[in-house]
C-alpha cells in the first residue's frame, strides 16, 4: 500500500480527501460564516454582483470575493441551491493544501516517504477539516498562500526558473490576497521567511532581488484589483466597512498573549506526536535533517507568536499554524519510523504506545460506549452504526496489533484510516441526534410567491435563516425609534426576538398572524444545546 501511495502521492493525497470530505458533504449544519460566503455566491448568479459583492443585497466589502466565485462558479456546474456544489470548492482546497505540502516537503527533504506522510498528516489535522466549514474563506487564503510559499522557496533556494517560479508565487499570493485580504501574508508567509532566514539563510539574494520585488508586487496587483475597484466605484461604503472592520481588531474579542499556546491540540489525532515535535532539545539531535527541522520548528513558533501579539483571537485564526505544524510533526514520526523498533527508553516509547494505543482503544471500544450510551437514538440507524462498528472496531484491533509488533508505519497508514473512517462512517449517524423541531425555510419563498406577498426581516435575521429560504428577505429599518414600514398592504415578516414593544407598535398599524416557526437547528431537542439565533417566526400583516 505505502508502495502505490508514493508512486503515485498528488492522486492519493486527492483522493484520499475526496473519500474523507465528499459522502458526506451536505450534513454538516451551515455555519454563519459559510452562509455569508454562499448568500454572496448566490447573488453574484442571481443580480449579477461579481464584484460590488452583496449579502442580503447590502454591500458586503468585509471579505474578498474570490471563495464567492468559486462557489458560484460551482453552483453553476451543480446547481445554485445545492449546498454540495457550495462547498466543493473549500474541498478542493483541502486537495491544494496537501499537494503542495507533499511538494515543499519533496523539495526540502529529497524524500518521498516523509514529504507523503507530512501532507497526509496535515490533511487529517482536526481544525484543518473544521475550518473548511467553519470559515470557509481561511481554507483559500492559507492553500494558496502554501502554494505561493512553495514558489518562493524554489526562487530563493534555486538559480534556474527564476522568472517562472516569481510568476508563480506572485500569483498565488495574490489570490491568498483576493481570499481573504492580508491575513496570511502575517500569519503564514512572514514566518516562513523569518524561518527560512535562520534555517537556509538568504544567498545570492541580490542577484534575486528584482524577482522577489516583481513576485510582491505581482501579488499586491492581483490581490489589490478588488479592493481598488470597490474604492472607486463605492468609495463611502468601503470606507465604512473598513473602519468598523479595523476597530473589531483591536476592542472585540480580546485574549491574553498566552491564549494560542495549547495551538498543537488543534492538529486533534496527531496532539501527542504534535507536542512531542515541539521539544527542539529533545528532538533536534534525533532528526536526520536537522536543518529542515529547525526550519519547520521557527515557522511554527513565529507563526504563533505573530498571531498571539493581536489583541483580537479566536481559536480558528490559528488554522495556519496546523501547515508548518504538520511539517514538524512529521520529523517525529520519521524518527518513530527509523528508531522505534530499537527504543528502550520508557520516556520515548510510552508516549507512543499512549498516543496510538489510545486512537485503537476507541476503535475497539466504539460500539459498545455508542450503544450503551444511544441506544434509544440508534433504533432507527441500525444499518449505518453497525457498519461503523465493524470499520472502526476492525482498524482499532489492526491498530493495536501492529503497534504491538512496533511497526509503526503501519500503525501511522491505520491511524489515517481511522481518522478517514470516522468522517465516513459515523458522520452519518448524526442523524440519529437530530432536532425534533427543526424546520427548514426551504419552502417558505414558494409558498410567498403563492401568497403573492414579500417578505421581510424585523431586528434581526441569521445568515443561515436567509441562505436557507433562498432568497432575498429585506430588513425593516428603525429610525427614530420606530419602524419604517414598507407601503405594501400585505406582506409577512420573519422575527428572531421581538419585544412586547416592538409587537405592541406593529399592531397598532396591521392585523398581525403567526403562520409558522422555524428552527434551523439540527442537533439536540432542548433549550440548552439549540441557538435561539438559528430560530424564528412568520407573520403575514395586513394593515388596518
């Protein structure tokens, strides 16, 4: 197996993400920031905004357009209202992010073994799959910027191509740039040439110095045109949006400096080995290219301590980090491939058999812990949880045996099984968890068109809520501490939460009746695990 993944490690690593990623595509809940990112897609078909980008038809300058368009471009091929056309593309991402790590690593290392292991490492990091649903425009802007990285290696380390390979990196960047702005050129690229600084040192550096200026500005020009175009033609507007942008950096969701600095528990299976890689004294006498893990090992600190120095931190701006992570972690399990065998030492081998004695464990004990603990919700999902059991209990048992014979290869191929497996086969028994109330808006604009009445959003309406029904749903303004109604005698609004107030100044105007409640919702039936945001409530108004 191991043999065919190296001959052949572009299409193995893609489709090994398109096994992982793909069955299940459409049953993960749409998360607020995916259905900003879809609303926009579906507006750039619907009013043609390719680049005075909407949500809700209001201006939505707030990110670049680039992850929009090619969810557009998707749900031209798949169709507009499929949610598997909308995020398809942030998968090919994932495909992009492990090629090209196969390929930097292949470039540096001269191995294709470790370069293999290194990409399917990182393709398998928790938050690296999460943040593909979570916020789908950090997927885009982190894998081009890899693939620039890779560029820019090759112009810096190579005297040949040069003008090629600054096209190249200049390029990507800019697309990195038309993702997400400059995000990752902080956390990602300025790392990675601090690292490559004190790990491989800049030679020749004149003689390259107009093709590293030419790939910059390159990059800036690309990734610049957006945001140029918006200024000119909506100069107000952006400016606007960037300033109530600019503030949220420094006064909204501040943490102290130390915040990121549990960042190797986000790699999810690979925490152990993850923290392990981090022990440069330990490790750097260890590894059989310690230039290239001294490299890895700085990109990986200064990613972090870059990202720690910004007031403003959520846990899902430390995704970059997994990339040069990934790299460092692999030095680790090279070293576990070469030496385990022959290790004594209790302190070097019982993290080993923890770490991966631990992910077989779970495998084994799988369907048990599920049934004793859900037997009720499984009823009706017997099939799928029996097939999961049989997977999962069947690499869990491969995992153990291996690992007790010390063929860690093995047991490094299982464990990417299981991780595989486990998106594949237990995925689908969320079902088995899902919201009793929930109700989908999906038919609601029909049924308006039907009614032949518009509708319209009162205080507040979630993203989901609006990517959900379809459609544009108008919000009703308050000015001067009261609403300004629309002129239409009949028309239905959709309210989140709604004061005594607010409902006592809408009756006093129209005839006011409750039609339906939604609840997008999918999982769990009580107060407690449901977000009040996610739900709301119809009314048809009449005026009086």
């Amino acid at each position: 197996m191991l043999n065919t993944l190296k001959k052949y490690p572009i299409p193995a690593i893609c489709l090994l993400v398109a096994v992982m990623l793909l069955p299940n595509l459409e049953l993960l809940q749409v998360s607020i920031m995916e259905a900003r990112n879809f609303i926009t897609a579906r507006e750039m078909l619907t009013y043609d905004h390719w680049l005075l980008t909407t949500m809700n038809n209001v201006a939505r300058y707030q990110k670049p357009p680039l992850p929009a368009w090619f969810s557009a471009f998707s749900g031209i091929l798949f169709g507009e209202k499929s949610l598997f056309a909308m995020r398809l593309p942030a998968v090919l991402m994932v495909m992009l992010s492990g090629s090209f790590m196969y390929y930097l690593s292949r470039t540096i290392l001269k191995g294709r073994t470790h370069s293999l292991f290194n990409a399917l490492i990182l393709i398998t990091s928790f938050y690296v799959i999460g943040i593909t649903f979570e916020a789908p425009s950090d997927i885009f802007t982190h894998a081009f910027m890899l693939v620039a990285i890779y560029y820019f290696f090759k112009l810096l380390s190579k005297k040949s191509k040069a003008w090629k390979h600054a096209l190249l990196a200049g390029t990507f960047l800019g697309f990195s740039i038309l993702a997400k702005g400059p995000i990752s050129i902080y956390a990602l690229l300025l790392p990675f040439l601090i690292a490559y600084g004190f790990s491989f040192k800049y030679k020749n550096i004149k003689q390259k110095a107009l093709h590293i200026i030419s790939a910059i500005l390159l990059g800036l020009a690309i990734g610049g045109s957006w945001y140029l175009y918006v200024k000119l033609q909506d100069s107000s507007t952006l400016d606007a949006i960037t300033t109530r942008e600019t503030s949220t950096w420094t006064g909204y969701n501040t943490r102290p400096f130390y915040y990121y600095w549990s960042f190797f528990t986000q790699s999810g299976i690979w925490t152990i080995p993850a923290f392990i890689s981090l022990l440069y004294p330990y490790l750097k006498k260890r590894v059989s290219h310690y230039k290239a893990y001294k490299f890895s090992f700085l990109w990986t600190i200064t990613a972090v301590i870059l990202l720690s120095l910004i007031p403003m931190k959520k846990s899902r701006y430390l995704m970059p980090v997994l990339i040069p992570l990934a790299f460092n972690i692999g030095f680790y399990i090279e070293y576990l491939f070469r030496k385990f065998k022959t290790l004594k030492d209790k302190r070097e081998t019982v993290p080993v058999y923890f770490n991966f004695g631990l992910i077989g464990l779970l495998g084994v004990v799988f369907p048990i812990a599920m049934y004793l603990m859900f037997k009720t919700e499984l009823q009706d999902h017997l099939f799928n949880f029996i097939l999961a059991s049989i997977v999962l209990f069947t690499i869990g048992v491969l995992i153990l045996f291996q690992l007790k014979s010390k063929n860690i290869k093995s047991v490094f191929l299982l464990t990417v099984l299981f991780f595989v497996s486990a998106l594949v086969f237990v995925m689908p028994l969320s079902e088995a968890f899902k919201n009793e109330t929930f109700k989908s808006l999906s038919t609601l604009n029909e049924e308006n068109q039907k009614r032949d009445i518009k509708l319209y959003a009162i205080n507040y309406i979630a993203p989901e809520t609006i990517w959900d029904y379809g459609a544009v749903i108008p919000e009703i303004e308050r000015k001067d501490k009261a609403y300004i109604f629309p002129n239409d005698k009949r028309f239905g609004i959709l309210v989140n939460a709604m004061s005594p107030e607010n409902e006592d100044e809408i009756r006093s105007k129209y005839n006011m009746k409750a039609l339906g409640e939604y609840d997008l919702n999918h999982f769990g039936s009580t107060s407690n695990q449901n977000n009040p945001r996610l739900k709301s409530i119809f009314y048809i108004l009449e005026k009086k």
